[in-house]
C-alpha cells in the first residue's frame, strides 16, 4: 500500500511538474479500452480501435463496444475532476452503461437498466455457481449504498487510505452486479473516475488486470466469500505499482524513440514534419487530415510533412489507397501496444557505434 501510494504520488508529481503530455495521452484510456473488454471476452486491438477512429471503414461488433469505453473515459473522466466525490451515483452507473453497452447487439436488456432477473458467476447454472449477485429486488438499495460508499462520505474518509477505499468500493460494486452483463466493464470504468475525483492523474489499470485476470477474480472472491479485504486491496495495490512502472518505461521509451526518430532525418526546425514527431506517440495510427487538424496547418502542407516521415521511415501507408489513406508509425505502436511487463524495444539509433 505504501508502495501504491508512492506510485500515485510519483505520476502526480510528473504530471504537475513536468506537465508531460504522455501521462494525460489518449492512447492510455484506448489501451485500457482494448484490455477491459478482452477481460471480458470482447476481443479487438488497439491497432484496429484506431483505425476505426480515422475512417468510417466497416467495423466488427468487438470494435465498436471497444470504442465505446474509450468514449465513455473520454467523457466521464473530465466530469470526475470537475465534480469530484458528487459524480457517484446510481445515474452515473446507469449512464456508464449505456454508453459501453450500446453497441452491444446481443445484449438482452436495455442498456443502463437495471436487471431484474437472478444471475449467477461460474458454473452452468445457479447449483453449482461460485457466487450469487445480489437478488434483483435489492439491487436498488445495494447499489446506493456503494454509490455512498463511492463518495466517501463520513468516517471512511477520516479512517480509510484512498487506496483501500478504491478496493473496497470496487469489490462491493462487482458483488452487487446491478446489469445482466457488462458489470466488469463498468466496474473498471469507475477506477479511473475514482483517482480523477481524488484528484489524482488517472491510472488506467486494466492492461495489468489483464495480465494478473486469475489473481484479480480470487482477490473479488476472497473479499465477497470471506471477506478477507486485503486479498483486493493489496491486489489494487500491485495494479497500481505495476501500471504506473509500466507507463513510466512507455513514455521514457518513445522520448528515446523520438530522439532516434530526429537522429535519422533532419528536417527544417519549426516544419510541420518536425512537429508531427511529437504527435505520433499520441497518433501512432493518422491520416493526413488527422494531422491537418492537430498541427493546425493546410491539407498539402500536412500532406508534405506525412511524404517525409515515410521517407525517413517513421510513417507507413497502410491502405494502398490514392485517397483516405492511413499511416502507421509501427515502431511507437509496437511500444506501445508490447505486452504488459515487458521491455520496450527501440530501433538502432543510427548515431551509435555498429548500428
């Protein structure tokens, strides 16, 4: 826990001091995006999530429920800061919901209402399940009572680290399950929302959740069977550790990358070539009208900048198409986009000896 709260602490401090763009980067709820729905099965990558935001190409079921998470962080997120602990309550849950469940063609309810038949987890019916959600009569209740809990009003707030009532809350929540489905989702939606109205920078913590699913499903059981409480809050606490380690060796990884980037071709100081270097750990999936937008600057002159990061190797089309065409910058998305734990690999610096 002491390590957790360091961690926080640590990403806190970088992102007030440094003002570094890659701790607030919107790849950062889109990898979550793609790693909260694999948990849940929604399978999709983080390749195919940004693609479909550059074009109106045909998507798969799996993309669009994916898209819709990293949509509802993209909006809830802001509301946490602005409204702090207020913004917990059953309207909230409801709305989170609706908008990760609305491209969910199988889903049997409406989205955002709450379920009113009985559910349970494992097992191929209720005899031989390993956990039974609240029943649909009580759901109401229970839920507002962790909505209270959420908005840490009272004494848990005076004698509860922040990081032990984010646990708590998020294991009661999971043990109410207020939908048929999607409950997962939403859960993990509302770690995020948590540190935003604590006011910390969020840590989008599903990546490492992913990676650990068994050891996160026994920490929720140990606390809803048992309730042996420290089996969640020290599993958060890892979560923690572990993803601010991993974002911290993501964003020093793609400096050293741009630097690289820079050492292989150089291009006129102040170009929108230049500039777009900086854009591309954001946007490692862009078109030419993407880039237009973000460096404010004309279609040919966004056009001529995306012509020289091909030819230095930073960009590749990936379409074969004359028009619409869309780039990737493989080397920021294999970065990026590498398994959770592991090493970041950097293409040879040109400038080094034997490269």
């Amino acid at each position: 826990m002491s390590a957790a709260d360091a961690a926080l602490a640590r990403v806190d401090t970088l992102a007030a001091e440094l003002k570094d763009p890659y701790l607030i980067s919107r790849i950062l709820p889109r990898r979550e995006a793609v790693s909260s729905s694999s948990i849940e099965g929604t399978n999709s990558t983080l390749d195919e999530l940004l693609s479909i935001e550059e074009t109106d190409a045909e998507q798969s079921d799996a993309a669009v429920q994916v898209r819709d998470y990293a949509t509802a962080l993209d909006n809830f997120v802001p509301r946490a800061r602005a409204q702090k602990h207020k913004i917990f309550t059953i309207d909230l849950v409801q709305d989170l919901h609706r908008t990760v469940m609305a491209g969910d063609t199988a889903y049997k309810d409406k989205p955002g209402q709450l379920r009113n038949v009985v559910v349970w987890i494992g097992g191929t019916n209720i005899s031989y399940s390993t956990y039974n959600p609240t029943p649909p009569e009580d759901i109401p209740e229970c839920l507002e009572q962790a909505m209270d809990y959420m908005r840490f009003e009272g004494m848990p707030q005076v004698n509860q680290g922040f990081i032990l009532r984010m646990a708590i809350a998020h294991s009661h929540f999971e043990a109410v399950h207020p939908f048929r489905d999607g409950d997962g989702r939403v859960g993990r939606l509302l770690l995020p929302l948590m540190m935003a109205a604590e006011n910390h920078t969020p840590l989008y913590l599903s990546p490492y959740i992913e990676t650990h699913k068994s050891d996160y499903y026994a920490s929720l059981k140990a606390a809803q069977q048992r309730l042996e409480w420290h089996e969640p809050a020290g599993f958060l606490a890892d979560a923690i550790v572990g993803t601010a380690d991993e974002l911290l060796a993501t964003r020093d990884a793609l400096a050293a990358l741009t630097k690289v980037w820079r050492q292989r071709r150089k291009f006129r100081r102040g170009s929108a070539a230049t500039r777009a270097l900086d854009i591309l750990p954001h946007y490692p999936v862009l078109t030419i009208k993407r880039l237009a937008e973000i460096l404010d600057v004309s279609f040919p002159a966004a056009a001529q900048a995306v012509d020289l990061l091909v030819d230095g190797g930073m960009l590749t089309e990936r379409t074969g198409y004359v028009r619409n065409r869309v780039f990737i910058a493989a080397e920021a998305l294999s970065i990026i986009n590498r398994p959770f734990g592991e090493v970041p690999i950097l293409p040879d610096d040109p400038n080094k000896p034997n490269a």
